[in-house]
C-alpha cells in the first residue's frame, strides 16, 4: 500500500503526526476551536490558499484554483472534541481537564491538512479545491451553521466529500455505502405538568410521575406496531428526572429522548407519532405535555455516482481487498448529512484499528481510553490527494 502513497506525503507524515497530537494535547469543544481554526489558517495561508475565518463562527475554508478546469471539489474535516476526561496515558494526552479528543477529530484536521500541504506543492489538478474545516459537529450543527453562514453560496461545490475513523477494522480499511449511511437524531425533552401533593393523598394531585411511566412504555409501542417491520427506528429515554422526596408527588417531570432512524419517511413518522402519544397519554393522566424537538439531524445519504467514484479511488489506493464497497449502516448520527441535502457526495470511513491490531485506535470512539491511529494520517491524506487530482482533471 505504501507504494500508492507519493514519497512526498511519505516523507512528511511525521510532521502532521506531530501537529495532530498537538491538536490532541490542545481539545476544544465545538464553537469554541479558536486555537485550532488559528493553527489551520495560518498553515493553509502559508502554503498559498486563500483563507476565509469565521464561518459558523469559528469555521475555516482554504481554497485553492488552479487552471482552467471549472470542476468545484469540496473536502470537509472537522475540529471539536468532547466533554470528556481522558484515561490514555499517552505522552500527548489532553492537557484540559474534562476535554479530549474522543472522536478523532484532530486526526481528520491532520489528515486534510497533511492532503493540503502536498496539493499546494505538488498536485496536479485544474479547477477549484475548497477546503471545509467544520466546527461543532458533536451534537451542535456546525455544519448546519456553516451552511447558514453562506459555506455554499460563496464556495459552491459539484461534488462533497468527508472522512471519519471507524475502530472495529484495521487501520486503513476504506468503508463506502451507496444510500443511507449514517441515522437522522432527534434530541426530544418531555416536560409534564401535573399536580403535586402529599404522597400519602394521591387523589388530590395528578402525578407526573405515573403518566412519564406509562410515556416511556407507549412510546416503545411506535418502533413495535408504527414503524415497517423491515426499516430501522430506536427510541431511547435517557433521562426520567422528577422530583426529590418520598412523599411527595412531583409538580413536573421530564423525560429525554434520542430518536434515530435510516429513512426520512420514518423519521417524518417517527416525530408525529412520539408528539401525539405522548399528549394523548399525558391528557389520560391528567397532566399537560410540552415536547420540544431540538436540534436533530438529518439520514446521512450518499449519492450513488460520487460514492462509486469515492469507491474507486479507494481500490486505486489500497486495493480491493482492502475496501468494503456497501458496508452496513451505522445508527450513529454525523451533520455532514446536512451538507449532503445541498450537494451530491459521499461519506467514508477509515479503519482505526480492531482487535488484531490492539492499541488505543481499537477502542470504541467517546471512550476515554481512545484515541487516532497515527498510520491514518498518510493513508488518509494519500486518498484526499488522490481523490482531488482524479476529480479535478485538467481539461485539456
């Protein structure tokens, strides 16, 4: 495999190894990666991109033209990392308390920085590179922001592109789906309003407590008897909170859901039907239901040509054997499928390590014991480039 990969990114692998463990040692939560988005802006205008700062407020985007060719590529990476305290060891753990890099995310900056290097220097394309570098994808919508911000009004883009590491397959294994690849999420927060009083005297109040119970039981019933038997849903209550003491019946109560699905139709229906049983069950009891929806994300769907050519280049680079052409979907979340919605392209992944490889890179992603298997950085940057010259041919 090494021989697909230009010497020139061989011999500067060590180089964006150490900046990515420097963007591990230095984690900073989403809408918040000033030092990061400073560091990428100031290496991609030292190598001759020009550079837009402040998108979706701290998003950064390198472009690049080179000749004639009116083809527009964009490649996304994101920035942020996770409230999380870190349990590595490593020599270049995270030096904030209670943040790390759990989700590789330094090593997807390091990867399309390393990528950018080479093609400011070396590539051979013509057309227009646009260099996405995302921020707050971990639950808050940077892309979503971005795209509000105008990322594709001023930086159009004929086809997308994003890389995401995936523990579980060896360090670089290439994964591709054509279709849906990764769920839509719902973040849902119940609020019942009952009556509260003496837990002695339940006939004077209306208990919030009981009709969160039978809540969370009902909804369970949409997944069972709504959704096509042959279509994936998950509706998970992760947090039942209400009141204190013993004896007392709660005023309210709240309940807080995680929804997911592979298909925009069931999540349509998903949404409708978690709102009206959960109204219909909280009127039974006699209390009122307030369900607000925040910041879901949609199915992550990639389209059928870019994902074949993202395929392509991917046996190209490491070979078939090292490629799983229509991997199974994940159930996971990614706001890239924001961007998707807007322009055609394909979402991949990189094996991180598994259990023949051991180390760090085969624990699971927001793990405290994970972290990016530095090898990636030259496969990674090595499939950019080559992805970026085979997309932007020269016209002539």
């Amino acid at each position: 495999m090494d021989r697909a990969i230009p010497e020139a990114l061989l011999a500067q692998a060590d180089t964006f190894v150490a900046l990515r463990r420097d963007l591990h040692r230095h984690p900073e939560l989403g809408f918040q990666e000033l030092r990061t988005s400073a560091l990428v802006a100031e290496k991609l205008t030292q190598w001759g991109y020009a550079v837009t700062r402040g998108l979706g407020g701290t998003g950064v985007v390198g472009q690049l033209r080179r000749g004639a060719g009116t083809r527009r590529l964009g490649l996304r990476a994101d920035m942020d990392a996770l409230p999380i305290t870190e349990a590595t060891g490593l020599p270049h753990a995270s030096c904030h308390a209670g943040l790390m890099h759990a989700c590789g995310h330094d090593g997807h900056t390091a990867m399309l920085l390393a990528a950018a290097h080479h093609l400011a220097h070396h590539g051979q394309f013509s057309g227009t590179l646009n260099l996405i570098f995302q921020p707050a994808e971990e639950g808050l919508g940077g892309a979503r922001k971005m795209m509000d911000d105008g990322l594709f009004q001023r930086f159009p883009c004929d086809a997308l592109f994003a890389m995401h590491n995936m523990p579980g397959h060896p360090p670089g294994h290439l994964l591709f789906r054509t279709g849906a690849f990764m769920a839509s999420s719902e973040n849902i927060t119940i609020t019942l309003h009952g009556v509260g009083g003496h837990g002695a005297m339940p006939h004077h109040s209306a208990d919030p407590v009981v009709a969160g119970s039978a809540i969370v039981l009902g909804l369970q019933s949409i997944v069972a008897r709504n959704v096509p038997p042959l279509q994936m849903a998950v509706i998970t209550v992760g947090a039942f909170q209400a009141g204190e003491a013993n004896n007392v019946i709660p005023q309210t109560a709240t309940l807080k859901l995680s929804v997911r699905s592979l298909d925009r139709g069931v999540r349509e229906l998903l949404n409708r039907r978690i709102r009206e049983l959960v109204e219909a069950q909280a009127q039974s009891y006699g209390v009122r239901a307030e369900v607000d929806f925040r910041g879901g994300y949609p199915v992550l769907v990639n389209t059928p040509a870019e994902t074949e050519f993202a395929r392509q280049v991917g046996r190209e680079l490491v070979g078939d054997a090292q490629v799983t052409e229509q991997a199974e979907p994940l159930t996971g979340s990614e706001d890239f499928a924001f961007m998707l919605e807007d322009v055609p392209g394909s979402y991949l992944l990189i094996g991180n390590g598994d259990a023949a490889t051991g180390g760090h890179g085969a624990c699971m992603v927001h793990n405290p014991g994970y972290d990016f298997e530095d090898r990636n950085i030259a496969v990674g940057s090595a499939y950019w480039v080559r992805l970026a010259e085979r997309y932007l041919v020269d016209p002539t």
